[in-house]
C-alpha cells in the first residue's frame, strides 16, 4: 500500500471529526507493523480556546488548531483502530 493511499484511507474515515471546510489533512508518521500500518495524521478543526481580546481579529491563525491522530490499518485497507495521539 502506497502512504497517499493510507492518507486518503484516513482522511476518508477522519472528516466528519472536523467541520472546517479545507482540514488540511497530513500524513506525519507511518509505520509499517506485522498486521498493517500505524500512521498519525494531522487536521486543522476549529480552536475552541480562541482568545477573546480586542487584538484577536488580528491573528487568524488562532481560528484554527492542528490536531493528530493515530490510526492503526490493516492489510486489507480497513480502519483497525483510531487513537488520541498527543504530539508532545
């Protein structure tokens, strides 16, 4: 399996997680495991923590966060297991 095709296998099973209109999926890992792959995806959702100041207005990228997940596939394509990957 080609890593575009894990990403679109990912991306097709994580979409519904985020209700901005271009989520900017990306592959960051991708480990290949006896039964399949693990891979860890970002997408931007909207930040539920933005900040309410006056000067807020001025910084856009706030609007947004990158969040990652780590998504366990098998050899036959299918989503195995999906979990909370905390990239620090």
């Amino acid at each position: 399996m080609k890593l575009k095709d894990l990403l679109k296998i990912a991306e097709d099973e994580l979409s519904d997680l985020s209700t901005v209109s271009n989520p900017d999926f990306r592959l960051e890992q991708a480990v290949k495991t006896d039964s399949g792959w693990e891979i860890v995806v970002s997408f931007l959702v909207e930040n539920p923590n933005k900040p309410s100041n006056p000067f807020a207005a001025l910084a856009p990228a706030f609007q947004f966060e990158r969040i990652y997940k780590k998504v366990s596939i098998n050899s036959e394509g299918e989503v195995a297991g999906l979990f909370i990957y905390n990239n620090n």
